[in-house]
C-alpha cells in the first residue's frame, strides 16, 4: 500500500507540469492514504520568507477562508523551532493542548488531531502539507510516519525543480532585459561602433556608423571590405601597431572614405578580442570632422596672426628712412630745373604713395580668409592701400 503510494506521488510529479495541480493531487492521495478529513500543501515564498497556501483537499466550508488565507512566517519563533528544526514529521492527537503547537495559526480553526509533513531544499524549509482530523484522536503510527517522510522527499525534489525553473525564468528574462538595453544602447548611440575581422570583413556595425559614413544601410555597409575606407591603406596597419600590451588601440585618428566620394575623420578606440580560433576587432568610431576643421582654422589663423605681427613691424621699420628719403628728396627738388623737378615729381609722389601704404600696414587690425577656396587664407594688402575700393 505505501510502494503504491508513493509510485502514484512519482507519477504526478513527473506527469503534471503545474506546480499547483501537481500539489493538489498529492495533497488528495496522501490524505486518501493516511485517513485524514483535510489536508493542505504550503510552500515558501522565498522572497517574503512566508509559507503560502497552494491546495487543499477537503477543506470545510467554515475553515477553509481562514486555511487559504493563512500566511505563515516561516521564522516566527516558536513555530520554526518546535515544527521544522528536527525537518521530520510532526504529529499530535491534541493539537489544542500540545505544547509543540502553540502557534495562533493551529487555533483559529479547532481540530483535534493533526500531521506536518515538512520538506526541505539544501536544508531550507522549502514547503509543507497539513494533515488534519478535526474531531477525531488519530495517533499516527511509525510506519505511516516513514511513508510521510518519503512523500516529503519527493516533494522536496518538487520543489527543487520548481526553484531551478523559476531561477532559469529569472537569468532567461533579466539576459533578455539586458540584452534589449545593450541593442536600445548600440542602437542609439551617436558614435559608430563596429566589429571586424582582421581580413577586413564588417561583422557587425550600428546605425550610428552607417550613417557616418554616409551608407544607405547596414547591409550595404556589411558587404564592404574595411581596408578599402582607409584614406591611406597604411593607416589600417598603423592602428594596428599602436595596440597596447591588453591589445586595445586608444584615441586613432584616421581619414575614412565615405560611400558618397568624400571622406571623414574618425576618432577610433578598438580592442582585439578572441574567441575561441577566431579573432576579430570591436570598438569605436567618432566623427571628428568639424573638430579636425576647427584645428586646421586656428593653426591657419594663427600663421596670419604671425604674418600680419611681421608686417606691422616691417612698416615700422620701412617708415622711418623712407621719411628720410622723402624729405630729402623735397629738399633736393628746391635746387632743381623746373624741368628737372618734373621728373624728380614722380618719384616724390610714388615715395608718398609707398609712405601711406606702410602706415595702413602698420594699422593693420583685420585678416581676410577666403572661405570660399581650399587654399590658405591671404593677406590682401591692397585693400590696406589709399586706392582701394573700400
């Protein structure tokens, strides 16, 4: 009778993939098999460290609001210890007046006789069923109490699997989570990132980076070579060398081609990574473009600003004798022919016109840049000069 027992419990337990119904139907045999009038099946909230109702079987009318509803701490003092610290079956034929069950729970709803059947996982109390007979004294003999003790092992294998499951749901769904955050990441991220192999295949790269360099998609960008948006082939080489000791290259600058003809400057921070056989890049890319622009500008403007110091201190010094030679060219045309001061008039006033543009040099405040033209800003001195339009 007990090997049928338990053979049927192996059933259930291997046949019903729900963990309520699974209880239930164990609650129903092993109270068909003991006698009991009531039987109930509680597990452990493990997070609120509670012994929660699952099933019953044969619950009264009048107790069965208070049996469903009891939650029971399973740290209470006075219950842990004189219930589940021996992790055995517990029995009395007078519950109301035994000292073992003076928990408030055994009394709210009356009854004379009673069995726990706890089970444990990795020595946690892990769940239990109740047994009850309300009127009845029914002292529960050895070899049923063996036999309980066998049904709580197997509920304990139960258990255990139910916890293994509800771990893996929890590992499954928090990976998902994660793994929704790092695409909702790689995919908004306004800086490219890629991953390469050494040969120059495209594994994978982000919006960010398609758009970068100026691709219609993904996939166009996919089927392309890396070393062929290289700017200069020896670039490629180059990052690669500038790997350190952990095999990450930090902070490359480099010229890429775009798929529209043109180019961009790119930041790059990339690390080489192995797995298994393989190896392959992943990094980086930031578009520096602007920036490398702005740079190309203050070293321009700062050359001008050099140019424009040398000018004004060339004025200084050319002004100074070429006063001297005007005043004595006045002096000189005095003593001269009128026909002789004529000629000598000529190189008077091309003196003067060379006097006034050195002092508009040397109030030179404004450099000119031509936006317009790729070549280096110019210093137009003949807008500084008395005959200029402005």
């Amino acid at each position: 009778m007990g090997a049928d027992l338990l053979i049927t419990i192996a059933h259930i337990l291997t046949t019903e993939a729900d963990l309520t119904e699974a209880l239930r139907l164990v609650v129903r045999e092993v109270v068909r098999f003991v006698g009991a009038e009531t039987g109930a099946a509680y597990r452990v909230d493990r997070v609120r460290r509670v012994l929660v109702p699952v099933a019953a079987y044969r619950v009264p009318k009048h107790a069965l609001e208070i049996l469903m509803a009891a939650v029971v701490p399973i740290d209470e003092q006075g219950f842990r210890e004189s219930v589940f610290a021996g992790a055995s079956v517990t029995s009395s034929d007078d519950v109301q007046n035994d000292p073992r069950f003076t928990f408030e729970l055994f009394h709210r709803f009356p009854h004379r006789s009673a069995v726990i059947v706890p089970f444990h996982v990795d020595a946690e109390v892990a769940g239990a069923l109740y047994l009850v007979w309300w009127e009845r004294a029914e002292r529960v003999d050895l070899a049923r109490v063996s036999m309980l003790e066998a049904v709580g092992q197997q509920l304990a294998l139960l258990l255990r699997a139910a916890w293994l499951r509800a771990e893996t749901e929890r590992q499954r769904a928090e990976a998902v989570i994660a793994e929704e955050r790092y695409h909702s990441l790689v995919e908004h991220i306004p800086v490219g990132i890629f991953r390469a192999t050494p040969s120059g295949q495209i594994l994978d790269a982000n919006p960010a980076m398609v758009e970068m360099l100026r691709f219609q998609s993904r996939e166009a960008l996919l089927g392309v070579n890396a070393a062929l948006l290289y700017v200069n082939p020896e670039d490629r080489e180059r990052a690669h060398r500038a790997r350190d000791a952990a095999g990450v290259t930090r902070d490359f600058h480099v010229e890429l081609r775009t798929n529209d003809g043109g180019t961009v400057w790119a930041r790059m921070n990339a690390r080489a990574l192995r797995d298994g056989e393989h190896e392959y890049w992943e990094g980086t890319i930031e578009d520096i473009t602007n920036h490398r622009r702005a740079e190309e500008a203050e070293r321009r403007a700062e050359t001008l600003r050099a140019v424009a110091q040398l000018a004004n201190a060339a004025a200084h010094e050319i002004n100074n004798p070429l006063s001297v030679i005007v005043g004595r060219l006045e002096l000189l045309r005095r003593d001269l022919t009128p026909e002789q001061q004529g000629r000598l008039a000529q190189v008077v006033d091309a003196s003067r016109q060379i006097a006034k543009i050195i002092a508009h040099m040397g109030r030179l405040t404004r450099l000119e840049t031509l936006d317009d033209l790729p070549a280096s800003p110019m210093l137009d001195l003949r807008r500084s000069s008395p005959s200029s339009s402005e």
